[in-house]
C-alpha cells in the first residue's frame, strides 16, 4: 500500500496525547463494559480482547475486567509525543507510520462520508487518540495499552496506543505492515459507522458464539473490508485517491491479521482451551469471512448484516 505522494493530509482529528508512561502493571483497570441489557454509552470496543474473560465470573458483565492473558509484557514505554500536524502529504505518509495513520483516517473518513447508507448521518469521528501506556478516556475509563485498539462511544473517539503492534500482536505472531496497521483502524472505525446508525442499541449479550458482541465485532471487520475494496478508488477532497496500490499482497496480510485476532486463535496461544462461551469477537474463520464479505459488498452496507445473519461462519 502506497499514498498517493502530492495528497494532502488533514491531521486535524489525529492527537498524541502522551500517557503515564508507568506500564500496565497486572492490576485490574477499570473499563466499563457495557452492561447486558443496559445503555451502551460506555460500552468499549476493542478490536482484540486477550483479557481472560472468565475471571468476569459470576455473570457480572458489568465489572471491571480484571486480568490479561499478556499483564506482564511490559509496554511501559514512555513513548515521546509526536506531533501529527507535521504530517502534510501522501509523501509523508509513505515515510512514516503516524504520517500513515492520518492518511488512512482521511480515507476512512472519505470513504464513508460518501458511502450512500451512510451519508445522512455520518461526521467524522472526534479524534484518533494516541497513548502510551495507558489514557483516560471522556466517558469509557481508563484503559492501558493491554485493551488493545478500542473506540469510545462515549466520546465518538478511537483510541491507540501503536507500542500495541510491537507487543501483544508480535506475540499473537502478527506483522504490523501498513495494511494491517490500516485494517486495525479501519475495524476502528467501523465502531464508529456503528455508533452513527445506532447499531450499538443492539448489544445485549456480551459473550459466546453467537453473541451480540461477536456480531458487532464481524460487522466492523466487513465494514473494514469494505472500506478496503474501495480505499483505491476513494477520492479526497480535490478528487484524488489518496491510497494507491493496494496489492494482492496487502489484502492476504489483512487477511492473516483478521485470523490473528480470532478469539480461538487467542485462546489457543495463550495456552488455554478453545471456549465459544467467552467469545467477544469471533473466531479466526468469521474474522476472515466478514472481512472478505465487506470486500464483496459492493458497496451495499446490508451485506455486512451480521445480527440478521444465521450462520457468522
Ligand atoms: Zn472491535
């Protein structure tokens, strides 16, 4: 994947904003998930969770998760603030991963301002809010790196801390190339298109195979991949594609992150059972299909129904 060097970059959305630096410790932290049948306002939703979700126990889905499978990896980089306004063109996307991150954000953001089921309702996200270590959030606690990429409802902002694709995805095995780095954001957002349509209202059940949770996390992998069919053709807003050459090659990493992230794949390398009944995001197998599903849908938003859809797999 490429940029389209004399595009212009709006990092308008796009903030460091720095972080305790003080590690994630193997303490609980207190995110808020949205409680079963209750408001969602505060739920949080991670593109990959590697908490242990049985330590919840007891059905109390309402409390503070309160242990990770990877607590120990120390992500207690003190990482130095970047700042994102020095990211002008495609160019400087081409050469530097925050640069790159603000290009994919401006695609994402031109891609479903104009995508037809959409455009009534969209505005752009509040913020991509970059951390390290740990952050509060405006409405979704606080959370440390160990959560993952997640978006706030709360807040309508998307939270990162990138010190992520050096650790926990390096230790599910994945490559952070810039098409995955691309794919993480694009699930991301998909959170976002979500909170627009109101989707959210319709998570009741928070975990297991065919939960609601599951299916809110496919519909953001479609909706990733239909974003990632037409990130090519996208234009910006003086009518150029911002993204050029998005390979064969790019879409099979995109693909292999999507296993990578798979709550059975999950599970398996950290040791434990394979357990649908602690599923919040699907197995490998979905994460694939609904991401090749986005990349069929041809545009039309209702291929990606996955609360209507019988079989997620
Ligand atoms: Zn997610």
């Amino acid at each position: 994947m490429r940029f389209n060097a004399k595009a212009r970059l709006d990092a308008s959305r796009t903030q460091d904003v720095g972080g305790s630096g003080g590690g994630t410790g193997g303490g609980g932290f207190p995110i808020p998930i949205g409680k079963a049948g209750g408001g969602i306002g505060g739920l949080i939703v991670a593109v990959i969770i590697y908490l242990v979700v049985s330590n919840l126990g007891g059905g109390d889905a309402g409390g503070a998760l309160s242990d990770s499978a990877f607590a120990d990896s120390s992500v207690g980089l003190s990482g130095q603030a970047f700042d994102y306004a020095t990211c002008k063109t495609g160019e400087d996307a081409n050469n530097s991963d925050e640069c790159a991150l603000v290009a994919v954000e401006n695609s994402l953001t031109d891609y479903w301002k104009n995508q037809a089921q959409v455009a009534d309702v969209f505005q752009p996200e509040r913020a991509i809010r970059v951390f390290h270590g740990s952050v509060s959030t405006g409405g979704c606690g606080n959370a440390t790196t160990d959560v993952g990429p997640f978006y706030c409802s709360a807040d309508q902002t998307i939270y990162l801390d990138t010190a992520f694709y050096d650790t926990i995805f390096k230790q599910l095995g994945g490559t952070a190339t810039p098409f995955v780095r691309a794919y993480v954001i694009a699930h991301e957002y998909g959170h976002h298109i979500q909170d627009l349509l109101g989707t959210m209202s319709k998570v009741k059940t928070q975990q297991g195979k065919k939960s609601d949770s599951v299916r809110l996390e496919l519909q953001a992998d479609c909706y990733a991949g239909m974003w990632a069919h037409d990130a090519e053709t996208t234009p910006d807003a003086e009518g150029n594609a911002l993204i050029e050459d998005v390979t064969a090659d790019d879409i099979a990493q995109g693909i292999t992150a999507a296993k990578e992230v798979g709550d059975d794949y999950i599970q398996q390398r950290s040791g434990g059972a394979v357990n649908p009944d602690q599923w919040t995001h699907g197995s490998s197998a979905e994460r694939q299909h609904w991401f090749a599903t986005g990349m069929q849908a041809n545009d039309d938003i209702s291929a990606c129904d996955t609360f209507s859809a019988r079989s997620l797999d």
